[in-house]
C-alpha cells in the first residue's frame, strides 16, 4: 500500500483505518470532502487469518488482504492514508485560527448553517493537520490472558459470531472467570457437545445466577492454571490441547478467550463526547457523539463486533457527514473516475482553488449544498 503525505488541512480527518473508518471514508471521499486516514495499523480486521460473514469477500481473504484492499479503494478516489498514531484532538477555536477579515466573511457564510466551521486539530505522529469533521474510528484491543496461549485463529479465538461456526462437535474451551465467559460456554453448546470452561487459575466473578446457569448445562469447569499447550498432532499450525498445572492435559481444537475490552477511547473522552458504562462512545444512530462535530463508528461504539456492521455503520456516518453539514459540502467534484493510486508526497491543498487561508489556516471553501437532510440517498 502507497502511503500519502498529509495537507494541511482536511474536510474530514478518520483516526483510526478499519473497516468502520475506512468505509466512512470512501463514502465522504466519493462524496467529495477532502478526507484523510490516519491510522497506526494492527487493529482487530488485521488479525484475523481469514474473514467470515462478509458476503462478497472470500473466506481465504486475511484481514491484512482485506484492509489493503479498502486502503487502496480510498486512495483510489482520492483520500489520503497514512500510518500513524493520532496523540491528541481538540477544538480549534475560530478566534484562535481566523483574521478579522476572515472572522466577518465566516459570519456571512454561517447565516444558513450551524457550526459549520468547526475545526479540530488534530496531532499524530504523522504531522498535524486541521479538520471541520473528526471520525473516530480507534476500536478496542481485546485483553489477553498471560500465555502460554495458542495463535490467533487456530486455537485462540476473539470473535464468536465469527469462529463458532468452524468448532462444530469438536473440542473446545472457552477461557476466563466472568458472567461473559459462562454466558459464551453455554452458548457453544449449541455448536458442540465438548466444551470446557476455564478458569486457568482464577477465582470465578459471575453471580450466583450464571452459577445455577452453569451447573444445569453438561459443562467441566476447570479451575487447574494453563501451564502449557501442545499443538494438533496432524496440523502443526493448530492447537492441540493444553497441559494443567494438576500434571493433567486436555485435547481441544480452539477456543476463546474472555478476558473483556480495553476500549481507545482516550481521544474521544479528552474531546468530552459521552462515554457509555462500558467505556464504548455513545453515539446516535448516525454515529454523532456528544461533541459537535465529532463522530464514533464500529467497535468503539455499543453494537456487535462485526466487520458488516462496522461498515454499516462507517456509511451511515459517510452519508451523514455529507448530508448533514449544511455548510460542509462538497469541497470538490467527486472524481468522475477513480484514479490510480499514485504517491503524491510534498502535495499541499493550499495551492487549490478552492482553499484559502484562514489565519493562516488552509480551510476548504464551501460551496452550495448539494443535499438536504430528508433527501434519500
Ligand atoms: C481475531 C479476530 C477475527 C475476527 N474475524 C472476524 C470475521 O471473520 N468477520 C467479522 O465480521 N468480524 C471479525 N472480527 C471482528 C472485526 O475484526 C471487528 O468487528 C472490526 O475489525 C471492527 O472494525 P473497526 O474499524 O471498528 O476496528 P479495527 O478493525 O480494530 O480498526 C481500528 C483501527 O484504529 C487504529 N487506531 C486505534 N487507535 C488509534 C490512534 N490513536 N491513532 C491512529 N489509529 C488508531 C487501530 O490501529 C486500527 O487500525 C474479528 C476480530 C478478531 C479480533
């Protein structure tokens, strides 16, 4: 994948190039809005071995494949990607960005329009830039437990909806000591007869309910600590089972591992957007947080943890930025023709026609919306 250079300033800046983000920006890019990706990789897409319930992509297709393939589809039409780590958002105030004369033009622009220009700075470790419209995108990392754990997708599993289906009747652990762990046991049982609850050395957390829960289903919970694995005496690449600190051993195919979420929400708490209990962002049902401005999409938000609903969601959020900023559209004529991905380093937007600087600040000009927000798309 081709990397760009970043301009000064964007339409929309994404942070975050997964499925959720990297779809909010094919939409805001094929809708005209300058746009960038900031993103510093290694998320939940890119660790998954192959892809499951996305129709359309092949089975075979890894999350690395997957994730190249979008990146390049962006590019294509015209949105910058990066790699880099966003460190901080904030508000970038008009008075602080603006000239006076500046000031007077932007009360004229604003009579048909609300916060039209608002602005983020936002700091990576790829340079900084200035955005009207911030896309969070961050995800969450899955808390791992101490190994010796198998390898991720052929032993070691994160994604129910996604996985169970291959462990049909054949052995296999779910991992942990919470309501969540005997909630997902129990629900493999749907899928196989074999399933072994591990509490690899922890003291159980659930409520006396999950308790009676578990004791009704055909279900050995096993408190032994994992002290090693061995892997699938015909597949090498596979796990074979696990060794217990009581001298016994265990044969299972895979299993998974609920140990919670650590949700990369730093960016979106230190902008002030709401957080929900569970340190998800609240957003409504077009990705707005609480912060004007400011959007969440994909597993950083409340919802199922699957890449269709992450593009779901980064398209309903594509459409809306583009719908909904009455002074936000489009910045440029979408390409008639996606171009080749080319490297387009030491390019700035400042020389563009329809830019200008605004203290000094390279701000889009606005042009006459193209939509309003009733309109179906
Ligand atoms: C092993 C595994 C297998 C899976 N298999 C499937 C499957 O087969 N089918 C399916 O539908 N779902 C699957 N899932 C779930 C799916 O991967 C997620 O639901 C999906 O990736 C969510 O997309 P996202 O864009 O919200 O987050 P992610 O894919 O996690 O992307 C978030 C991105 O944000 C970046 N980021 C975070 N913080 C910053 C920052 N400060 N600055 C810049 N970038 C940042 C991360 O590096 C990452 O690139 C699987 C998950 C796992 C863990």
């Amino acid at each position: 994948m081709t990397e760009t250079n970043l301009a000064e300033s964007y339409d929309v800046v994404v942070v975050g190039g997964g499925p959720a983000g990297l779809t909010s920006a094919l939409y805001t890019t094929r809708l005209g809005h300058d746009t960038a990706v900031i993103d510093r990789g290694g998320g939940r897409a890119a660790m998954m071995l192959d892809t499951h319930n996305v129709v359309g992509v092949p089975e075979t297709v890894s999350g690395n494949e997957f994730l190249q393939t979008a990146v390049e589809q962006v590019q294509a039409y015209g949105a910058d990607y990066v790699r880099g780590t966003v460190t901080d958002v904030e508000r970038a105030t008009r008075s602080a960005t603006t000239t006076d004369e500046d000031e007077n033009e932007n009360e004229n622009e604003n009579e048909d329009g609300e916060g039209n220009d608002t602005l983020f700075r936002v700091e990576s470790t790829a340079g900084e830039v200035t955005a009207r419209r911030v896309v969070l995108s961050t995800g969450f990392t899955d808390v791992r437990p101490d190994p010796p754990l198998p390898r991720t997708g052929r032993g070691l599993h994160w994604c129910l909806h996604c996985d169970a289906y291959m462990f049909v009747d054949e052995p296999v652990y779910v991992m942990g000591h919470s309501d969540a762990v005997a909630h997902v046991t129990t629900i493999m049982l749907n899928f196989t007869s074999d399933v072994d609850l591990l509490l690899n050395g922890d003291e159980p957390t659930w409520s006396d309910e999950t308790a009676e829960l578990l004791d009704a289903h055909p279900v050995d919970v096993v408190e032994a600590e994992v002290t090693g694995k061995y892997p699938d005496p015909e597949d090498s690449e596979w796990l074979g089972g696990f060794e217990f600190a009581d001298g016994t051993e265990r044969d299972y195919r895979g299993g998974f591992a609920m140990y919670g979420s650590d949700y990369n929400n730093d960016l979106a708490a230190a902008l002030g957007c709401e957080l929900n209990d569970d340190g998800t962002v609240a957003v409504d049902d077009h990705g707005h947080t609480s912060v004007d401005g400011v959007y969440a999409v994909g597993d950083l938000t409340r919802g199922h943890n699957q890449i269709p609903v992450a593009m779901g969601e980064g398209a309903k959020t594509g459409i809306d930025l583009h719908m909904s900023a009455s002074g936000h559209a489009p910045t440029r004529s979408p390409r008639s023709r996606p171009r080749r991905t080319t490297d387009h380093r030491c390019r700035s937007r400042s020389s563009t026609a329809s830019s200008r600087s605004r203290g000094g600040v390279v701000v889009p000009a606005r042009l006459t919306p193209t939509y309003t927000r009733h309109q179906s798309s």
